[in-house]
C-alpha cells in the first residue's frame, strides 16, 4: 500500500491563507539583565605604597601597591614620569608598564633622580581611576675620589670627591 501511495501525485492546497503579523520584539530589557548578570564590576583604585628603604639604586626602582578590594583584577598599569621639567626628550615623556603583581622594578631610569609613579588595575569590565600620585627617588651616582687631593700623615688623612649629580646630596659615607 505504501508503494502505490507514494506513486500517486497529491496536491496540498491549504483552505485557509496563514497570515504572519509583523511584530518587532523588544528584548532590550532581556538583554540588559542578561548582560549585568555576567559581568563583573571596573575596579577600585589601588593604593601606592611610599618608597621602601633600599628599595633604589643609581638606575632602578622597587614600586609596590595594593589593592584594598575584592575585585577581579587581570594586570595592573603602572605608570611613571621623572618629576624635573628641565630636562626633555626620552627623559621626560611618560612611561607605561603592565603587570601582573603587586610590584614592579622599573630599570634604566637617571641616578638622583624624582620620579613619579600612578597604578591603575584593569578587568574584562574596564580599568580602575589612578591611584595617588607617589614619588620615588633613585640613589645618588658614586663620587670619584680626586687622587691628587689625598692627603696622609701618620694619624689622619684627607680624601677629596666630587659629586656627578645634579640634585644635591644629603649625605655621604665614607669607610675605611
């Protein structure tokens, strides 16, 4: 029976004509609340730590900072200038570094020297407001001693030095 059904032609008219009205969805709101459900809040601001002892030499700096929050947080922007606006060129430009941490060392930069340092952390959502501006100083360039200066006697002696730096030093320490 099946094979002499399917050997007959069938013409399928439809009595009635389907009529679609054209309707325009509004899922805006759907898609919104949809939207907040799976993302997560931009971060706060971190905090910038002040300069830690040690923590420089003639041509680097340890900066470090926290973030005083729960958020999600993917890499931080560390971001820095020197603070002299007397020199120009490569010097004065700002300068920018992600990573990873809570804290970077930052190479290269000019012996007794004021830097400027600001964080900002970033997430899927967008990227926190900067921190506060903190100022980190680099250590002053070792003085040469002037040879034909030093002075001895039995008892005492005078050694003589002079200084590379710009920026004035406080102190210096001398070992024998």
């Amino acid at each position: 029976r099946l094979e002499e059904f399917l050997k007959k032609e069938v013409d399928l008219k439809l009595s009635t004509l389907p009529d679609f009205e054209e309707r325009v969805i509004d899922v805006s709101e759907v898609e919104q609340l949809m939207n907040s459900i799976n993302t997560i809040p931009a971060p706060c601001a971190p905090v910038i730590n002040p300069q830690a002892p040690n923590a420089a030499t003639g041509t680097s700096l340890r900066v470090c900072w926290g973030l005083f929050s729960d958020d999600t947080i993917e890499c931080y922007e560390l971001c820095y200038k020197p603070v002299s606006s007397e020199r120009r060129g490569d010097e004065q430009g700002e300068h920018t570094v992600k990573v990873k941490e809570t804290y970077c060392t930052i190479t290269n930069l000019l012996p007794n020297t004021q830097y400027e340092f600001w964080v900002s952390a970033l997430n899927a959502s967008g990227i926190s407001p900067p921190s506060e501006k903190a100022v980190y100083v680099t250590a002053p360039s070792p003085p040469t001693i002037n040879s034909k200066k030093i002075r001895s006697c039995e008892n005492a002696a005078l050694v003589c030095w002079e200084s590379r730096d710009m920026n004035p030093v406080d102190s210096y320490m001398v070992e024998l």
